[in-house]
C-alpha cells in the first residue's frame, strides 16, 4: 500500500488513494559560486544547508458513503489545513517522517470533474525518525 498519513490521520478516512508520488531525495543546497575574472570555471563557497523541499502527491478522490464529490472536497480541507508543519508518513516507509505543509492543489472543479488531483507538500528536507 503506497499511502499516506498526514496530522496522525490515514488518507483513507477521507475516501483518498494514493497513485503516485514525486519525492526529491534532497533539497537545493545553498551553495554560492562565484565567477572570477580571467579564470575558467567558478569558485565554490560551500554551505551545505538545504532549502526546504515539495513533494508532490497524486491522490484519488472516492466519496465516502452518503458524500457527494463537493461533501468529500470540502472535508479535505480540513484534513490538509494546518497552522504549521506536520508529519506526512508514507506507508511503505512507516519508521519515518517529513515535517510538512500542505500548499496546494488543483482547482475544485478539477477534483469533482476527474477525482484525481495533485496535493503539494512543503517539507523540511531531513525526515524524523517516528
């Protein structure tokens, strides 16, 4: 099974399937390089911090029982909103954790209209052990 956790809540309690994913193995380090006249190639000021990273979630929307496609919308809201980073556990990698940020989706239309839509995530780039 390829799904998620998000805030301690399994996705499937809101009717969502996971059906792919796009998980950055590191985020975009802050390395600077600096172009010195008369000489080939770029000097490295090394800083080995990394910017935070989004992961990108395709999920399948099937309402739950007596829901319409608008109902099971608007319950997602409040599943994905959060006033700070939370953990985001995928299933097949249970042990650990992102610390991460729902940012967006595709238009509601969209959802209604297909089902499937994609969710962004914004993560600290170190995952936590759970």
């Amino acid at each position: 099974m390829r799904d998620i956790t998000f805030k301690g809540i399994h996705c499937s309690r809101f009717g969502l399937e996971v059906m792919d994913t796009e998980r950055p193995l590191f985020g975009e380090f802050s390395d600077s390089f600096i172009k010195l006249p008369e000489v080939s190639g770029s000097v490295v000021v090394t800083d080995n911090s990394e910017s935070d990273i989004e992961i990108r979630i395709q999920f399948l929307l099937t309402p739950l029982p007596g829901q319409t496609y608008y109902d099971a919308c608007r319950a997602l809201r409040g599943y994905f909103k959060s006033s700070q980073k939370e953990r985001l556990i995928f299933d097949e990698d249970s042990k650990w954790a992102y610390m991460a940020k729902f940012i967006s989706s595709e238009d509601f239309e969209r959802i209604v209209d297909d089902g499937l839509f994609w969710a962004t995530f914004r993560c600290s780039p170190d995952m936590v052990a759970v």
